[in-house]
C-alpha cells in the first residue's frame, strides 16, 4: 500500500510540473491577455483578418512582409527565425543582415520560394492572390493589422506564442502597458483636451478605428476626423478650416507647404506655430506610426507634441 501511495504522489508531483511548463495566462490594465511558459503545439490562433489558422510545431523559418512584425520578432527574442523581411524593415540594426524579398505589398515569391519558411508574417496590404500563392508554397500566411495599442499588444502576444516566446513577449506587453498607463494618467489630469488634425499626405487622416485615432483617445485629444466615414477618410481644406484644430501634427507633407494652403493662416494650430513635423522615414516617424513594440514611444512623442506643458520631452 505504501509503494502504491508513493507511485501516486511521484506522478501528482510529474503532472504539476509538467502544467507549470504550459502556458498559462494572465492580464495587463487594458484586458491584454498575457501568456508563460512554452507553447503546447499544435497551437490554433485566430489572426486579424478573422481566420483560424492551425500551426503543427514550433516554427523554425520567419518571413515578416511589414516592417512592425520584423520589429515584433526582435522584441521577443526570435529575430535568429527570421530569415525574410523587407526593405522597408530597418529596425534593429539586425534586421539588416537577414535577406530582403523586396517591398511588403508586391513580395518577390521566388525569393521566399528559396526561402521555405514556415511561417509568413504579413500585413493587410498583400493582395489574397500573393496570400494563396504563398500558402501553396507551404507557408502559413499570419494577418497582422491592428487597429489598436491594445492590438498591438495582442499581436506581439500571438508572435510569442506561435515561436514559443510566450514570456518574453509577455515582459515586452507589460513592459509597454506600464508606460502607456503613465501616459494615460497624466493626460487625465488635463482639464481642456485640445483638438488635433493628423495630416498623413495630401489631407488623408486617421478616422475611427484607426491605430493613430486610438492613441489620440488615450492621450485625452479630441480628433478632428473622430466622426470621418472611414479608417483613412481624406478631408477637405474647408472642412480642416472649419474644424479649427489647436494642432496640426504632419507624418509626411513639410510645413512650409501646409503654410502656403490658403486659407489655414486661419486655424489655430497654423496661427499659434502649434504645427508639428515628423519627417517622412525618420526614426521618430515610425515609432508614430508602426504598430510594433516602440509604438508606446511613438505615443509619448504625440503627448509632448499636443501638451508639451504637461509632457516633457
């Protein structure tokens, strides 16, 4: 009876330790759903375009079609799995040495052909042609297009776990959370939210259910094109004059030609030099824009650029 107990007590002991080597899951502030452990394959995510997609085992070979999700695959520790990127894919530095396969939305399907990998990492952008072809190549073609920080996050957590990184993309997400939650504080304590126009290139935008609109609700800003018809709904120069913007913040068009538009020598954010300049390609522009792990960054430089009172640089 004694040996018997002692056999069950060995595998209680077995089975517990083998289920604190799983994932398990906790949450950010936010509802983030964070993952430990390794990875029980095989895994089944469902990516951002809705599809369910089954991955076997633990993949060894990465291509990333956007320059956030080479960016994500550094931040988690797996940049050695990538094997394909893009040339748009300039950060980190690493990124460099791994073979580009050309732009993210006309990717050169030879190249990543040579390549075999298991998983390709792509942004909306690729057309559902490329996506067939290369799943008939044998890879699993992963949507990632978050609309959100909250996405972002929930992307970064998906990467983890389909590479078997689930804490190290967990440290990255609540590394994140614990500074976007500064950000969000200190803009809660502003009494008078001001009003902001993003000018993303000939008077495009970031309307509702876009990442840039969702950073500008948490930073307490009121977005001009809140109530535009689409994601990335161009504006007129009558109806930016009319919407009054204390403050234009421009990713891609140079100030002196915003100046020469006739008419904005009228708004408040021309008037009162209240105009902010990203230049296209810079450093400080894609962290404004790409939705990848520097994204918290990119939403501390959009504080300091529309409070800068408030956030100091």
């Amino acid at each position: 009876m004694k040996s018997i107990l002692a056999i069950l007590v060995a595998l209680t002991l077995v089975v517990t330790f083998t289920g604190c080597q799983q994932s398990s899951t906790t949450k950010t502030a936010t509802g983030v759903q964070t993952k430990s452990g390794s990875t029980t394959y095989p895994l089944t995510i469902t990516d951002d375009s809705g599809t369910s997609i089954t991955i076997d085992k633990e993949p060894q070979k990465i291509v990333s079609l956007s320059p956030s999700d080479t960016e994500i695959i550094f931040a988690i520790g797996e940049g050695s799995k990538l094997v394909g990127r893009t040339d748009y894919c300039d950060y980190p530095e690493e990124a460099s040495a791994v073979t580009s396969i050309g732009s993210f939305s006309s990717p050169n399907l030879e190249k990543i052909i040579e390549l075999a990998p298991d998983i390709v990492m792509s942004s909306d952008f690729v057309s559902d042609e490329m996506s067939q072809q290369l799943k008939a190549i044998g890879a699993q073609v992963i949507v990632v297009n978050p609309t959100s920080i909250d996405g972002v996050m929930n992307n970064i957590v998906m990467a983890g776990e389909i590479s078997n990184a689930n804490d190290k993309a967990k440290e990255v997400v609540e590394g994140m959370e614990k500074q976007r939650q500064e950000l969000i504080a200190k803009a809660e304590t502003i009494k008078e939210p001001k009003s902001v126009f993003i000018d993303i290139g000939k008077f495009y935008t970031a309307g509702p259910g876009s990442m840039l609109d969702s950073m500008l609700t948490d930073l307490n800003a009121k977005n001009i094109a809140a109530d535009a018809t689409s994601q990335w709904a161009q504006l007129s120069t009558e109806a930016i004059i009319a919407a009054n913007p204390d403050v234009y913040i421009s990713l891609y068009t140079k100030p002196d030609v915003i100046k020469a538009t006739p008419g904005f020598d009228k708004i408040n954010a021309i008037a009162n030099n209240n105009l902010v300049y990203f230049e296209y390609l810079t450093p400080e522009s894609d962290m404004v824009q790409r939705p990848g792990p520097r994204i918290i960054e990119g939403m501390a430089l959009l504080a300091q650029s529309i409070y800068p009172n408030v956030f100091s640089k």
